[in-house]
C-alpha cells in the first residue's frame, strides 16, 4: 500500500495527516514519529481530480501543483472571488498570530474554526456573518480601516509562537481591534454582527507549556531518501514541531511533504534533509502480503 502525502489537516481540534486516497493519521503531542520520503514529488491534481500527466513539482514548493493544476484550482478558488455566487454563508473574523500580528479573513460558516486552525491563529474572533460578497466587503472595508493584512506569512508566524503573551493580552489586543471594527461606518447592510467572544488555541497546538512553541530552524523541503524523525510537542497550521535527535525543535512545514509517497523510519533516527534558519522560507507492505495499517 503506497502512502502519498496529502497534507496536514484538523479533525476534532487536533492535527492529522492524510493520504491519497481518503485516509488519515491522527498525530498525538509527546508521540515519536518518522518517515524517509521515496521517489518523486507528484502534483496533487486540481478540485479533486487526479493531475492527467502526472507531474512531478519542485521539492521546495509549498504548493504541490503543476502549472496547469494551480490555474484550475485557482479558477474556482472563493480567495481569488473565482465563485461570487457561492450561496454558503461566510463569517469575517480577526486572527491573532502574535503581538501585533493579526489578520482579517472570512471563512465558510459549515467550517466552524477550522480554518482559524489551518492558519495557525493562536487566538481568534468572529466579527460577522452573511453572504459572500458582503462579508468580502467587509473584510477589505476593516483590512483598510484598521490597517490590518489580510494574509500573514508563515514565517512571521513561527517567528512569534516561541514567546507568545498569556491569554489577557490576546484577549485585549483582539478586544480592541474588534471595537474599532465595530465603529466603523460601512459594513455592508446584509452582514449580521456578532457578539465579542475570543477563542483560543494554544492547548490544540500544544502551546501550554513554557517554550513548547519555539524552534530552531524550519524544514522546508524534502528529497528521495530524506529523513525527518522527532518527536512531535506542538503543532500550528501546517507546522509540525519536533523536539529532535540530540537535542533542540525543528519545525517541519508539512506543505512540502504533500506529493511525497512516506514509508516509516525510526523515529530516533537523525534529520537528513536541509534545514532553513528559523524565518526564512517556510512501513509499505514488509512481505509482499501484509499491509501495514498507518505509517506512524
């Protein structure tokens, strides 16, 4: 049974990692895993559908699509407004990645916070609710007024989530932004507030505890044969970090793992593949009839 990458998601407010093909592996804080990757890096196809050539995509990309895949994708994407008559209902919220590191977004309200949690937000808020274009309204109107972004890089993130602030500090940071948000003039007429309410994350990423955030550098590509191996104390967004051999965390960006196939490794064993400074990029069957159940 071949194990090809297919990302790292959240399921009941804790990381897992799929596979082509449906399955998934639940990842548990204190757990040790390893895995070698194998042969080539393929793209994952576009909407669903499998890529019809084939291709391989480059190790270090963060996204494992082809040229004509990521246009497909790209196409009906609701970040690039490719379905404005999209008939769900979006919610606009604030996300708090660090001290003075917030965003504005929306999100599908039928997703609940699990975008909140593919982003990495620490903390978050829910502004708004209503139809697509009007929470896409919104969302600029507040990008521009607050003078807040509506993306923040992963760098940024990793950079802030060694030393973050208690929760009063996030709690009043986001407080703030979201009485100024709610004084402005021009939110578009069919978007319902909502009431203040601040979420956090850092127990689902496994923030609690003193330092469990911080990382010495970042595995951002892996290649035929490369190791990773470590043992997993916290997660954010597509970040895994890992406390590893000899000592020290690395944080693993599990976007470049996608269109690998995996096979387990020990997970004592050392990390072979390049690691980055921290803010710079971001068993098969053993006997031909046994198949192994889950690679970790």
């Amino acid at each position: 049974m071949e194990w090809r990458c297919a990302g790292l998601g959240w399921s009941g407010g804790g990381p897992v990692l799929r596979w082509a093909g449906g399955r998934s592996s639940a990842l548990a804080y204190g757990r040790a895993i390893g895995f070698r990757a194998v042969g080539e890096r393929w793209c994952v196809g576009a909407r669903g559908n499998p890529c019809p050539v084939r291709a391989v995509v480059p190790a270090r990309a963060t996204q494992a699509r082809c040229p004509e895949c990521a246009r497909l994708d790209r196409a009906f994407s609701v970040a690039a407004d490719g379905v404005p008559d999209d008939p769900r209902t979006y919610r606009v919220y604030l996300a708090w990645f660090g001290p003075g590191l917030v965003k504005v977004g929306i999100t599908a309200q039928e997703r609940g916070a699990v975008r909140l949690l593919e982003q990495g937000a620490v903390a978050f808020c829910w502004l708004g609710r209503g139809p697509l274009m009007a929470a896409r309204r919104t969302e600029e109107l507040l990008r521009s007024a607050l003078g807040v972004p509506d993306r923040v890089p992963y760098a940024r993130k990793r950079e802030v989530r060694g030393a973050l602030p208690g929760w009063a500090e996030r709690v009043g940071e986001l407080a703030g932004l979201y009485e100024r948000a709610a004084a402005l003039a021009g939110w578009a007429e069919t978007l319902e507030r909502v009431a203040f309410e601040a979420v956090d994350h850092a127990e689902a990423f496994g923030l609690g505890a003193p330092g469990s955030g911080a990382a010495e550098g970042v595995v951002g590509e892996v290649a035929d044969g490369g190791i990773v191996a470590g043992r997993l104390v916290a997660a954010a967004g597509p970040d895994l970090h890992l406390e590893v051999a000899g000592g020290g965390v690395l944080v693993l960006d599990t976007r470049v793992l996608v269109g690998w196939q995996l096979t387990g490794a020990d997970a004592g064993a050392s990390v072979t593949v390049p690691v980055q400074p921290l803010g710079g990029r971001g068993p098969g069957p053993t006997d031909g009839t046994a198949e192994q159940e889950g690679l970790f």
